[in-house]
C-alpha cells in the first residue's frame, strides 16, 4: 500500500444567491448529508456569494438541483 488515496476528488464552485448565515444554515443539512461530499464552504464577501464542494463523484447539476429545490439560487462556475 503507498498511502495515497486512490479517489480523485473534484472541486466544484458553484455562484449562489446565499447571503447570509441563515441561508448557510438552511442547505447546511442537505450538504452534510451528501455522502460524495468531503469538505464544502461558503465565501459570502465574494460578490458572487461562492460555494467551494470538494466530493467525489457529484454532479454539479445534482447539486444545483438539490438547492434549487429549496428556494436557493446555484449555478457552477467554469474555473
């Protein structure tokens, strides 16, 4: 075994309409509860409000749809 992790993960940045802590708070069960996902964060001082999602295997539709089912605006940003 070298102990390298044989996932490759994928960094995924989403724009989104999350202002506000309480916004954070509201989609922070639903992101906690995606298996794929391994770390996830909001930049709310950046003017496109970002969400950073490092996972493994998620679509980055799956993930606008999940928000947008709940009244939050995502798009995935190329980089």
């Amino acid at each position: 075994m070298n102990g390298k992790n044989s996932k490759t993960m994928d960094v995924l940045i989403f724009k989104t309409d999350v202002t506000s802590k309480k916004k954070v708070s509201k989609v922070s069960t639903l992101l906690t509860a995606l298996p794929a996902i391994q770390q996830w964060n909001f930049d709310l001082e950046d003017c496109d409000n970002i969400l950073r999602i490092v996972a493994n295997g998620l679509s980055p539709r799956y993930v606008e749809s999940v928000l947008q089912s709940v009244g939050i605006g995502c798009e995935e940003l190329a980089y």
